[in-house]
C-alpha cells in the first residue's frame, strides 16, 4: 500500500467533514436573532441567565435530533434502513444547530464572527470540547484558554486556516469516531436505538457546550455592542 492509500480514508473524511462544516457554518446566522428573542421575552434577562437558556435550548434540541433517528429504527425491517439514510441528514442538522449555538454565545459576549474561516475555528473547537481550546491556545501560543474573545476576530486569516487544518484532523480522528459509535447505536432496533441516540447526541451536545465556555469563558456582565 503506497503512502497515499493509506491516508485515502483520513483523506475522504476531512473532505467529507469539510463539506458538512461549510454548509452549517454559512447558514449560521440566526444567533444574534436567537439572543434578540430571548431579551425580548425576559426583560432584565442578564447573560449568564440568557447563555442558560441557549444551552438548555441547544442539548433539548441535539437530544431530539439523536433520538428521531433511533425511533425511526424501532420499526422491524424498514426502520434500520430508513436510520441508515437519515444518519447523513441529521449530522449536518446537529453541525448546523452548533453552530448557530456557538454564533448566539458569541453574540452575547460581543464578538462578531462574520466570516467563514473565523466561524469554522470557532464550530471545530467547540465540537472538540475542552481539547478543542487546549488545542488552539498551544498554537497560537495564547497565555489564556478563552482564545475566542481575545484573538478570534482579530488573527489573520492565514492564521486562522491553520488553525482550522490542526483542528479538522484531531476532529477526524477522534471526534468523528464518537459520533460513528453514536450513529451505530441509534439504528438498534425494538426502541433502544430512540434511547441510546438521546443519550449519545446529548452526551455529544455537552462536549460543545464544554468547548463554547472554554472558547469565551465566563458570561459577560452586561450585554455590549458586538465588535
């Protein structure tokens, strides 16, 4: 096997992810309109109260995207292919609802994230969790983890594309082998699959959770002007 047959896999999943992550981070931009919602429904509402109800808001929904597909499996002999089909669309509906999460906590703190490569930075590490931070901070060589609200906006792009290379790669590596043990268990039949999807897309859900609070780190004390 040559050297580039073996990396041939590897290879065809980052294409594939980059695809998935190109497509939910342009159609992110229901963040600012999401935060807006919010105050106008609680007034007085503070950030650290309105980034509680994204995050609940965001889990109840990663949840339910895990556990349609399981319950679709629970139908004898039609369901598991079914699933099977539906696993693609509901992955590129788990990255776009992370990312318009990710774009409304960045909204909250201030920070406007307009272009692509910025908003792909920010989805990757957040989908990487607490390593995702860790990962960005030893490269840019940041003395804080809360890299989002120091740097994002303001690293070069060339920089940025780095960064969005180290971060697909460790997010192929391991990232996406969580996700396919997910994917595997929402297609058991008989209703366990509605079950341990729930349970496995929630799991997943918490990781970006982890990885949002690492990026921007504690909520603002008041609302500001985005920058």
């Amino acid at each position: 096997m040559t050297r580039q047959e073996s990396r041939g896999p590897d290879l065809a999943d980052r294409r594939a992810l980059d695809r998935l992550l190109d497509a939910a981070v342009r159609r992110a931009d229901k963040g600012e309109d999401a935060v807006a919602e919010l105050r106008r429904e609680h007034a007085g509402i503070s950030p650290a109260e309105l980034i509680g109800r994204l995050e609940k808001r965001y889990l109840a929904r990663s949840a339910r995207l895990g556990g349609a597909v399981g319950a679709v499996a629970a139908f004898p002999g039609i369901g598991t292919l079914a699933a099977v089909g539906l696993t693609g669309a509901q992955t590129a509906a788990f990255l776009s609802a992370s990312a318009n999460h990710v774009m409304a906590v960045a909204a909250v703190h201030g920070v406007a994230v307009d272009d692509v490569e910025r908003r792909r930075a920010l989805l990757l590490a957040a989908l990487l969790g607490e390593d995702g931070a860790k990962a960005v901070s030893g490269q840019l060589g940041l003395g804080t983890l809360y890299w989002a609200r120091a740097a994002l906006t303001r690293l070069p792009l060339g920089t940025i594309r780095a960064v969005n290379k180290t971060l697909t790669r460790r997010l192929v590596q391991a990232g996406l082998a969580r996700a396919g043990a997910v994917s595997l268990g929402r297609l058991a039949p008989f209703g366990v699959g509605a079950v341990i999807g729930y349970q496995g897309t929630k799991i997943m859900g918490k990781n970006v959770l982890d990885g949002t609070r690492e990026a921007f780190g504690p909520p603002p004390a008041t609302f500001g002007a985005t920058s």
